[in-house]
C-alpha cells in the first residue's frame, strides 16, 4: 500500500496522508457517499466504548452474573483481532492467516500453548467460529467476552455456556442497549463527553459538493440521532447560515448495512422533524430524507453506478466490502488509529534502526556458520571439493561452536527490542497493521477492499477533490 503522490505534497502530516491501494481519479468520481458513525463523525472510542461496556455490564448484573468487580480496559481490544468462539480466544492472524499472538481469556497464551492450538489452523473468516472485530463497535463486547471467559473457566457464571453461546450473549446485550436507544441518548445528553470534533471536516464536504460531486449520506442511525449528531459535529463550523443538509444532496437513515447495498427493502420519506414517515413509491427527489430502502434507488437517484461512485465508511465489511464486491462502487476506508500508529512507528524508528543493524550482523554471522558446517560436512563425509583449504575438522569444530555462542549472544540483544516493536501502538498486540514483520490480517482486508484509506475524513481537505491518487509498483521479494 502506498501514498497517494505523497512526495508532491510535502506539507501534509505522513499521518494525515491518503494511501492508495487501487488508482483512483477523483476527477472521475461523480458522487461520493459517506457513513455518518466513525466517518462523518469521530467519538471518543474510550468514552463511547466505555459506556457500552457499561451497559453490558449493568444487564449482566440485573440477572445475576458476578461481574460487579469487572472494568473496561480500553488497550486489551484492538481492531483487526479476531474472537477464536471455539476455544475463547482472542487471536491476531498475519495476511495469511497463521496466528501470531492469542490469549485466552485476560492471559496471553505462550509460544507453545498457541502452537500446541493452532500450528494446523490457518484463520479463514468464513468459518462461523471465528468473529472479525473490524469496527470500534467491537471493542466493549470484545473486553467484557475475555474477562467473561475467564469467569465461565472458574464455573463461577449461572449459566452453563460454551465460549460461542457466551459470545452471543454479550452481542445480543450490547445490541439491544443500541437499539433501545439508552447509548445514544446518553450522547445526545453530552455529546462534548463522547465527539471529537474536526473543523475540517464541514469545509472537505463543501469543498467536494462545489466540485460537482452529488453527496449522500448513508447511515445505520436513525433520523434523530443523525439529525442531532451531524447539526452538532457541522453546523458551527459552515459559513454564515449554512447547515449540515445543505452539504448533500439525499439524506438516508436506517440503513440496514451491509444488506442495503446487497438486497431490496422498503423505502419511506420522513416528511417531519420528528421523524414521521410516508411511504415512498417512484424516484427519490433532491435534498430528500429517506428510511431504508437499498443500493438500487441511489444509482436511479443519481443516474449513475459502479465505478462513478465513491463510498466512505470505516466498518470494513459493512461499509467497504459489500460495495466493492457488490456494486463495484470505488471505496474508502477511514482507520483513525493510522495517526497514533504512525506516531508509535517514529518513536520506534532509532529501535528499528537497531534491530535491523544486529539483523545484517546476525545475517553475516548465520551464513559463516553454515558455511563452517558444510565444510565439516563434506570432510566428514568424504566428498565434494572443500570449501576452504587446510581447515581440520577440529579446528571446524571449534569454529561452529563459538560461531554458534556469538548468535546465541546476538538473539539475546535482538529479542527485548523486537519484543518491544509495536507496544507502542498497544502494549499486547503490537502494531496495528502489522503482525509482527509481516501485515496483518486486518491489512490484507483493507489492501482487498479499499482503493484510499485515510486517518479521517478531512485528510480529503489537503489533496482536493481533483486529486489522481496513483497506486506505485506492487514490490516483490525478488524486486530487492
């Protein structure tokens, strides 16, 4: 994955950049479509998540679970990690999907405890045990199911429960805590508690819709939390008497992501403030308010399809897979954590430098041992030309003993830098785009189904909406 014709714009933060997997002319895109929860408007992840954790927690507690000593841990759950409901683990898989660190419960497993698990299992999200955390959404139930885990192992839960049946439970509380509205009125109540504002993020949408771009917002949220939300994260920051509605040209709530951009549903115009609705037969008029529907009436709507739109979202599966693999539309992905990430990989960079230093030493070292072995080889063996001239056996032997005591010493220097390389970002799981010195499963996603990814949304504000984002040369092993 690479910059967008990074070297060009040198006063754009690297954090701040858009990274291209798949060429995009923005020049071409004809209308863009945005998500509204973590796209158009960015939440306190501790916060937001901290009180969905809560309200799992106090539900769990109505019914009698122990869990009154529990607390959320912001830093133990990642996006990109991946719940084992066969075993109750949580697991990080490189592109391929071998398995580089898992816990079990609140306790990482060892290196011979995780091969003992899975060194024949490679992880393919297809199969039902394994649940993808591809979403901050994710982050509470994916704490509270590790430290419920732990709880179902001591016996101590009133319920007899498989690690799959408990992962269920968890979901099914956290998603009736959002459909019951209790979270969302909670934001509404303090929304300063729970949004992060960005001032650039009114004047990136008015710039793209005076470009000539037809924008859409396409969101699971119902009208008067969305309504709310976007009047809150947009209206202070436009000009003059300008509010959100004016940025786009169709409004629709409801969703029902990922199935709206995959299957039919009824549609319905909200015709009141207050949410009333009609329903709604023939083509969808500009500036409108709808309910539901699908794909289908916002390629009518715009007379247009595939590769003129663009859709924004960062829910990997919801918002960028279906429409890429579906419709086709052209995608971006918004992974916010990029910034601190990439904050954590310049902290790192004097570590890197060290690592891959005592890594060329190890190298040099590595290829005289076996070469000293080969030679003992052959003398022992009787056959072949020797390798050097005049070299004893013992003294052979000598020598791949003290070539083997100075790779013993350069692993001992290697190993804490390398097993700090990525606490930075998190402490447990390391970076979050890579596993380890390869990508991670996460990666593979966004290199498949997302042509840009970006940190947030305003990043669009520095490359303007004519911008040609050119994906540079896939590089293999054999380019070096």
């Amino acid at each position: 994955m690479t910059l967008g014709t990074k070297e060009i714009y040198t006063d754009i933060p690297f954090e701040r950049g858009i990274y291209c997997n798949r060429t995009l002319n923005l020049r071409s895109i004809k209308a863009i479509g945005y998500d509204m929860d973590y796209t158009l408007v960015h939440y306190n992840v501790e916060a937001w998540e901290g009180r969905a954790y809560e309200h799992i927690k106090q539900r769990l507690l109505a019914v009698g679970w122990p869990v009154e000593d529990l607390h959320f841990d912001p830093q133990w759950v990642a996006r990109g990690l991946i719940i084992d409901v066969k075993l109750g683990n949580i697991v990080k898989a490189n592109r391929f999907g071998y398995i580089w660190r898992a816990a079990h419960g609140m306790e990482v497993l060892s290196y011979a405890a995780m091969k003992k698990a899975y060194s024949r299992i490679l992880v393919d999200l297809n199969e039902s045990r394994y649940i993808f955390l591809n979403t901050f959404f994710s982050i509470s139930a994916g704490c509270m199911y590790s430290q419920l885990v732990d709880l179902l192992d001591r016996g101590v839960l009133p319920e007899v429960l498989g690690y799959h049946d408990l992962y269920n439970r968890v979901q099914d509380l956290l998603d009736a805590a959002h459909i019951e509205g209790e979270l969302k009125a909670e934001i509404m109540a303090t929304p300063e508690r729970y949004v992060d504002l960005d001032p650039q993020m009114p004047l990136t949408l008015l710039d793209q819709r005076e470009a000539g771009k037809k924008m859409i917002v396409i969101t699971n949220s119902e009208w008067e939390y969305t309504r709310f939300m976007l009047e809150y994260a947009f209206d202070a920051f436009l000009p003059g008497d300008m509010t959100w509605r004016e940025l786009f040209h169709l409004i629709v709530v409801s969703a029902r992501k990922p199935a709206f951009f995959s299957q039919s549903g009824p549609i319905f115009k909200v015709v009141t403030e207050q949410g009333l609705l009609s329903p709604w037969i023939g083509p969808l008029e500009e500036g409108g308010i709808y309910l539901g529907g699908n794909a289908a009436v916002i390629e009518d709507f715009l007379g247009m399809s595939g590769d003129e739109i663009l859709y924004v979202g960062d829910h990997l599966f919801a918002d960028v897979n279906v429409t890429k693999n579906v419709l086709r539309w052209r995608t971006a992905l918004v992974v916010r954590e990029l910034e601190e990430e990439i904050h954590a990989i310049s902290l790192a960079s004097e570590r890197q430098d060290q690592i891959h230093a005592l890594m060329m030493e190890k190298v040099a070292l590595e290829d005289l041992f076996s070469q000293a072995r080969l030679q003992l080889q052959r003398r022992q063996g009787g056959y072949g030309p020797p390798l050097e001239e005049n070299q004893d056996p013992k003294e052979l032997s000598s020598r791949i003993a003290e070539l083997r005591r100075e790779l013993v010493k350069i692993d001992a220097r290697i190993g804490p830098l390398v097993i700090q390389d990525g606490t930075d970002f998190n402490p447990t799981w390391g970076y979050l785009m890579r596993s380890g010195n390869d990508k991670s499963h996460l990666t593979r996603q966004v290199e498949r189904y997302a042509d840009i990814y970006m940190s947030r949304v305003s990043n669009f504000l520095r490359y303007t909406p004519f911008m040609f984002f050119r994906a540079q040369r896939g590089i293999l092993p054999h380019d070096y």
